[in-house]
C-alpha cells in the first residue's frame, strides 16, 4: 500500500504558463513532506520542504500544505523548458526514519 | 565537494549471479538509502543505515543484502539476482535535523541488468 499519491500522472503545460501538482499522505501519521525533482536520466535532487501548514514560496515554487487533510501541492509559475522533468513527492512518518516517496508526476513544458 | 557516488554505473549480469553495488559519501552524514527506481514505482526504499555496522530493512528488502562497513561506505548485494531485480538502483546520503530527517544527497545511480 503506498502511502504517497501523487497527482496527476503527467502534465503538459505550455512555455510561461502554471503547473499545479498535488500529493496526498494516507497515513495520518505524516510529519513533514518533501518535493524532489528529477530530470531525465539524472538523480532526484530536494526542490522544497514544507513543515507547517500554509505556503512556501522559492522563486517561480510554491509550496501549499494543509496537515488536516494530510496535502500538499506544488505550484510553477512561468514554466519553463527547464522545468520539465519527474517531481516527486516524499513524506517522513512518526517513528519513522525514511523518506517515502510517491511514484512522481511527470512535468513536460512546450515551447 | 561533498557527493554520493556510485559504482558500477552500468551493470549487466546473469540470472543466479552475485552482483554488489557500491556507495561513497564525501557528506559525513550519518544516514545512507539504497532505494530502486521503476517506471510507474517511483523511488521504493531497499536498505538504509544509521551509522557504521548498522543496517535496516526498507520497503522491500527481500533478495538483497546491505553493508555498512565505514561511516562512508554502503554496498548492497544481490547475492543471487533475478530479471525482476533490473532496475536503477540510487543510493543516497542525509543526516537528522534533530528528530526528522533533513534533505537527502542522491548518488548518479547504477543501471543494472539481470539477463
């Protein structure tokens, strides 16, 4: 059973518009979650974390979290080329040393 | 720099074969991950180590081994690989921000085929 859904699978998205990516913990014993992002055949590299409930802003990043309904959400404005790759959602649990990560929603930004 | 690395890069072997992976962190962190990727799987969890000569079962263990032999060092063994053992294995280096984890460092990975 995996713990972390991620939404969607993939995503199209146009030069200079906005991706929205959604990830979601079925365990409540959440602490704190994690965006990592990959690009092709590379190794995933930390985007972001978020620990408490509100918004986290890095740039063109954005990063929701609302612990009650166990969410987080990525936000990219002004998409870029560059930004196409795989994101992945991770999450660390009570008692827990481990990363756990959803299987990823794939970005493709179109010129 | 600090970095993770690995070896082999590539790897091809052969049903009923010993395969080992190697990492080396550069990081002093205390924590390492060996994790498998697969399309449609994401990053699944095999092995992780607290420190020198400590080893735990992730999410999937079953069919390898790990190996801690040094704060810098991690090797997972595949002591008899099977085809549903090809993947992209990726280990990774982090250290606790107090009780939680902070970010871990990601090695360029190993691509390994079990003919």
């Amino acid at each position: 059973q995996q713990k972390v859904q991620q939404s969607p699978e993939s995503l199209i998205v146009p030069e200079g518009g906005m991706a929205s990516l959604n990830c979601t913990s079925s365990d409540r014993n959440v602490d704190y979650f994690w965006w990592y992002r990959q690009h092709s055949g590379k190794s995933p590299k930390m985007l972001m974390s978020i620990f408490s409930n509100g918004e986290k802003e890095e740039g063109r990043f954005t990063v929701h979290l609302n612990k009650a309904s166990l969410h987080t959400s990525l936000h990219i404005r002004d998409s870029q080329p560059s930004d196409s790759a795989l994101y992945l959602c991770a999450a660390t649990y009570q008692g827990g040393r481990a990363l756990i990560f959803g299987t990823g929603t794939t970005v493709s930004v179109s010129p | 720099e600090a970095a993770v690395t690995q070896s082999p890069r590539n790897k091809v072997a052969v049903t009923g074969g010993k395969v080992t992976l190697s990492c080396n962190q550069t990081n002093n962190h205390n924590n390492m991950y060996w994790y498998r990727q697969d399309t449609g799987h994401g990053l699944r969890l095999i092995h992780y180590s607290y420190g020198a000569g400590s080893t735990e079962k992730g999410d999937i263990p079953d069919g390898y081994k790990a190996s801690r032999p040094s704060q810098e060092n991690f090797s997972l063994i595949l002591e008899l690989a099977t085809p549903s053992q090809t993947s992209v294995y990726f280990c990774a280096s982090g250290v606790d921000w107090g009780a939680n984890y902070a970010e871990q460092f990601f090695g360029p990975g190993t691509r390994l085929t079990v003919l």
